[in-house]
C-alpha cells in the first residue's frame, strides 16, 4: 500500500507556462485512479484518513509559508480556528 503511495503524482508547486492548468481536483482524480490501479485487486481500508494524511501535512507546511508562520492568518487561510490549526501543525509534526 505504501507503494502504492509513493508513486501517486506530485502536484506542481507552480504551473507551467507551457503546461495547461488544471483544477486541483483533477491531480486528486487521477492520483487515485493510479493507486487503484496498482492495489491489483486488493481493497484498501481508511482511505479517507490516507488521502488526508498525504494532503494535509504539505497543504498545512505551504499555507504556513506563505503566511510567513503567522498562525492567525494561516487559520483564516484554511477556514479553521487558531487552535485548530496548532493542533494539526502538532498531530503532523510540524513544529
């Protein structure tokens, strides 16, 4: 499964300018296709807790940057509390 993982795609961090844009949810749309395809058969269990656990960390780690670490802003980036926001930066390791 962790294989699987590892070979999901890499959403670009800045587009192209060659390279079509695309909606988020298309890069998440053909990254499952592509883990499904390698289960050969198998079903996977908490996929919803994997799918977040891949996205959420990097999403928490880029929203931080691009607030300069100001967790206030951060928070309102995301749409959740501040407190929200610092247990998620601790449940993933981030500070």
């Amino acid at each position: 499964m962790q294989n699987a993982l590892d070979q999901l795609p890499v959403l670009p961090m800045v587009a192209s300018s060659d390279a079509p844009q695309q909606p988020l949810k298309t890069y998440v749309e053909q990254a499952l296709e592509n883990y499904f395809s390698q289960l050969d058969g198998n079903s996977p269990s908490n996929l919803y807790g994997l799918v977040l656990a891949e996205v959420e960390s990097p999403m928490l780690e880029v929203v931080l940057r691009q607030t300069r670490g100001n967790q206030t802003k951060a928070a309102k980036m995301l749409g959740i509390s501040r407190g929200t926001l610092r247990k998620k930066i601790k449940q993933c390791d981030l500070c």
